[in-house]
C-alpha cells in the first residue's frame, strides 16, 4: 500500500489517509520527535488536509523510519465493552479506538480518555449508560464531537464548540439515572 507522500500531490486525499498521517504524527510525538504544540498543530492539518501534498508536507521533516513504520490505515478495532459494575473502568493512554463502543457504568465509574488515542475510523459511537454511577469521556480540541444524551435525575454533559473539520467525529449517545456522564474537552498535557 502506498503512502500519501508516494501518491501525486494535487491527488485529493480520503479518510484513511488523514487517519493513517495521524497515526503517523502521534508515533512520532510518542517517540519525542514532535512537542505537543506542534503535534497538535500538524494533527490539526491533517484532518484539514484536502490532498496528499498536504499531507505529505506535514510529515516531510520527520525521519524515513517514521514514514516506514505505518503501512497502511489500520483496519477499525473490534466494537468494545468497558462494565463498571460495583468497580471502574479506565481507557487511557495510547490505545485503538472502536468504531462503537459501549460503556456501562453500575454503581461504578469510569474514565475513557481519547486525548491520546489512535482513531481508526473517521465516525465513532459511543454509547454510555450510567446508573447511581459516573463517567468522564475526555476528548482532545480537535475531534467533533456530537452528544445526543439525557440525565434522568442526573446529569449528561453536552459539548457545544466543534472541532476540526475532516478530524473524527464522536457521537456519545446514552443517558443517566441518578448518576453522570461528563463529557470534557482537554488539550494534551505539554512534554
């Protein structure tokens, strides 16, 4: 499979080759290559990119083996459960996010943290169901995010300011009875 920098510059660019620069751009912020700053700028332009010149200007300055080490779009992680029954759940760090994923949250809690994820897919449905519990759903500036979730006796946060155009998108659905969803964006923490 060819890289975005291999295709003709003024080719324009799809989903999977903003997603496959992204993933790029975080390896190479995970390896000390990029400051925060920068790799959230360059994220930023990724999803904004419209052709593979775009792209490619983007990771140009980074070494060959950066480039090497993604060989493709990585396919979608398997739909994913996270049960907070009389416990916790936690999703942070560097980890695949779901296209769908459910979270449920029973006398419990849980934090599911996307500032540092790789998205695998450009559309992402959360689902998150809290009963006489709580969970938080960080997410970084540039991902959009949509929620469509209600508070019985309880609260569902709602996120008004939109991301990035062409980043992901995060749908959150669910609700809460006599517990929470907090829905938060954060930046990433500076190196």
């Amino acid at each position: 499979m060819s890289t975005p920098s291999s295709q003709n510059d003024s080719t324009r660019a799809g989903d999977a080759e903003r997603i496959q620069v992204a993933q790029l751009l975080t390896d190479a912020a995970a390896q000390g290559r990029l400051t925060t700053d920068e790799y959230e700028q360059r994220l930023a332009k990724a999803y904004a990119a419209t052709t593979h010149g775009d792209l490619a200007r983007l990771s140009v300055d980074l070494p060959d083996f950066a480039t090497t080490t993604t060989s493709g779009p990585r396919t979608p992680a398997p739909s994913t459960v996270l049960l907070a029954i009389l416990s916790g759940f936690e999703r942070r760090g560097r980890w695949n996010v779901p296209k769908r994923l459910t979270a449920f949250a029973l006398f419990g809690g849980g934090v599911i943290d996307l500032r540092y994820a790789d998205f695998t897919s450009p559309e992402v449905d959360i689902r998150s169901i809290s009963i006489f519990g709580g969970q938080t759903i960080l997410v970084p500036p540039e991902v959009n995010v949509a929620v469509c979730g209600h508070g019985v006796m309880g609260s569902f946060d709602h996120v008004s300011e939109q991301g990035t155009p062409g980043a992901p998108c995060v749908t959150i659905r669910g609700f809460s009875l006599w517990g929470s969803v907090g829905v938060k964006r954060k930046k990433r923490k500076s190196n």
